[in-house]
C-alpha cells in the first residue's frame, strides 16, 4: 500500500466537461498504470470514491468518470419506482454517450504526463460493468477489463432503442483479456445469462475469467449495500488486484 492522494477533476468529452474522481500514488520509482472505472447507476457515491482511492493505494492511477456529468453528477431523480429509476440511470449512461467518455478519461490521463496510459484497464461495476464489456469489444487501449455484475442482457425499459440490449452478442468480439465477477443468487442476473457471456468470452481469442460467487447477490462488493457480501466481496478484490498486476 502506498500513499496517495484523491480529488475532483474535469476533462471534455463531446463538447462539454466531464467531471471524474481521481486517486493518484504519491510514491513509486515509475509512471503508475491507468484504471479507468465505470461506477453503477447509483453514480459516484462514496463506496465508489473509496474503492477508487483503495486501488491507488496499490499502486494504480485510478480515474472514476462521472457519467452523469451532463445531468447534474447523480442519476435522474424524475421517478416514482425503483425499476424507474433505474432504467431511467442507464438511458442517461447509455453506450452512446458513456464509452466515449470512458475513453475522454483515458485521454485525459494520458494528457497529464505522469500516468502510463500504454498500460491500462477498466473496472466496472453493475451499469458501469456492462459498459467495460463494450469498451472492451471497441478498443485496442485497454489491457485488460473486469467487469463486476454487469447486466448480460440489459431490458428493453433500458435501452435507448426499445429493444433487449445484449452485452453476450459482442463478448466474443472483446479485444483484451477478461476477468467477470458475478453473485450466484443476484436476483438482477440470471444465471443462464453469465453461462451464456462466459461462453461467448470464451470465444474472444483472449484469456477470460468468470467467477460465480455462491450466495451472493446483486452489488455484493458494497458495504453500504443490503446485498453486501463480505467474503465474496474479498475474493473478488482479491483476484481483481491480481489479474490487474497479471496484465498491467
């Protein structure tokens, strides 16, 4: 663990400013490797900053890009019940508009000089997770992605086309290696859907990992979330730290 330090920050993307959360290592011999992390619809809450800050203490520069800059930084609160809600969340993050300013992140790391963005990934978590897996599927700047309960196959209500938005269909077209954590009793989640992305990674060309985790349930690596799984949470961090030091 090093020291660190963590702030605001504002970047463009599309003609307007992005804001991020930002964790640096303020000691190391080197340039630290980039993490570029994709939060849940919930937006950047605080679990968010914090995990953001734990994985710069491991030597990583960590930028969580808001992805509801544009509206305010937190999810449309226009709702009357929590499905909504979070449909309303996806539409406001949707593919469109999300990856490329996943991507103006990136840049925005690379712009700085003291980051080594030749050696980067994403980490995601539930909306943010699906959104790592199309990153992935798109661009040859990541080295590696872990998406954390991203929604296999997002519902119509989410998706700005009125159609089953399916993150299986691209997985055998990712461009890197891919490790994907999910709770086995996520009643978000089915079962057959992680079956069905594994198999489709599987394909990619790519190392691929897939970790079901018996129990757990949908945003279980939270701890300020009723799902809150505390050893699920920490094998996953586990194994995420070493794919990361694996590929970075």
């Amino acid at each position: 663990m090093v020291a660190i330090t963590a702030d605001w920050v504002t970047f463009p993307s599309g003609g307007v400013e992005i804001r991020g959360y930002l964790a640096l290592p303020t000691t190391g011999a080197r340039r630290p490797p980039a993490v570029i992390m994709a939060h849940e619809n919930l937006g950047v809450i605080a679990h968010r900053r914090r995990v953001t800050e734990q994985l710069a203490a491991e030597g990583y520069a960590v930028l969580t890009v808001d992805l509801f800059s544009r509206i305010g930084g937190q999810p449309p609160q226009d709702y009357t019940t929590q499905e909504e809600r979070r449909a309303k969340a996806f539409l406001a993050a949707r593919d469109e508009q999300a990856v490329p300013d996943l991507e103006a992140g990136l840049d925005h790391l690379a712009a700085r000089g003291d980051v080594d963005t030749e050696r980067a990934a994403v980490v995601g978590f539930c909306l943010g997770g699906g959104l790592a897996l199309v990153w992935a599927a798109r661009s040859d700047r990541l080295a590696c992605a872990v998406p954390l309960y991203g929604i296999p196959e997002l519902p119509a209500a989410y998706s700005p086309t009125g159609a089953v938005r399916s993150r299986i269909d691209i997985a055998d077209r990712v461009r890197c290696p891919v490790q994907a954590h999910f709770g086995g009793a996520d009643s978000v989640i089915p079962l057959d859907q992680v079956e069905r992305l594994g198999d489709a990674l599987g394909t990619s060309g790519h190392p691929t990992e897939v970790h079901v985790y018996e129990g757990a349930g949908h945003a279980y690596h939270d701890d300020t979330h009723p799902n809150h799984d505390p050893q699920a949470a920490l094998l996953t961090w586990e194994r995420t730290l070493d794919f990361l030091r694996k590929h970075l």
